[in-house]
C-alpha cells in the first residue's frame, strides 16, 4: 500500500468511495447524496489517497486534513478494504502530517459510526456536534486526535 498526495484526476474516485460508502446507506444517506470531491477541493486541502500498488492502484481510502483550523475534515476506507488496517495507516499518516504542519491535535467530528475507530486509535470525546438539518439529522461525536 502507498498512501500518496491526491491529484486533481483522483477526483472522481474519491466521489464515487464517498457517495457508495455502505456506512451511508439508509437514514445517513442524505449526507453525501450529490457530494463532490472536486479538483478546487484536492487543491485547497491536503488531501491524501491510499492506494494498493500491487493492484493498479486501487482505491483503498482516503482523508483529508485542514491545517487552519485543524481538522480531519473527511476519511473513507473502501468497503472492500475495510477490516485490513488501512484506516490507521491513514490516521498514523495524518498524525504525522499535522505534527509537520506544527499542530498539537486535529480535532474530529465523527461519523456516528465511526466514533469506535476513532476512539481506538487514540481520539478522546470532547462533546457532540448538533445535528444541522436537512442533511444531518443526527448529532456527532465531537472528538480530539493529539498527534504527538
């Protein structure tokens, strides 16, 4: 596995991870239902994919981190990869992505489903986010990663 800077042409990839993404399936499925991960987006943000080498560089997952203010701002693991540990390759990515940018922690607001992965690789609840309808109807884990 090679986790690399996206370019703009990975762009539609990570729409497609993102809008297919089983874990926002059913009542979580307005939250990406029209969602783009477009080129001004991978410019502007550091933006980072996982790939599978040995495979013709399959998809695996990707995140994405905001320096200012800090925050993981979107991570998807294929659901096909899942289970393999590439989430926390990812997480361990970032860590050391913000600890280059000089941050202390990034904060993350959780999938509610998530809120299990990110606790197991060392993020602590900090409060919950309401939720902000249409799109969100539900409340999110509010939580912080020390990257140190």
């Amino acid at each position: 596995m090679l986790i690399r800077r996206a370019v703009v042409r990975d762009g539609k990839r990570l729409t497609r991870l993102v809008r297919n993404s089983a874990a926002y399936q059913g009542p979580y499925a307005a939250m990406v239902a029209g969602y783009r991960v477009g080129p001004d987006y991978i410019e502007a943000n550091r933006v980072f994919v996982a790939v599978d080498e040995a495979d013709d560089g399959r998809l695996l997952g990707f995140y994405s981190l905001i320096v200012d203010p800090p925050e993981l701002d979107l991570m998807f693991v294929a659901d096909d990869a899942q289970g393999l540990g590439i989430g926390r390759r990812l997480i361990e990515h970032l860590r050391g992505e913000a600890r280059g940018a000089g941050l202390d922690s990034v904060r993350i607001v959780s999938h509610p489903p998530s809120e299990g992965f990110y606790r197991s690789v060392g993020a602590r609840l900090t409060g919950s986010v309401p939720a902000n309808p249409p799109a969100v109807m539900w409340a999110r884990p509010e939580l912080a990663l020390a990257v140190a």
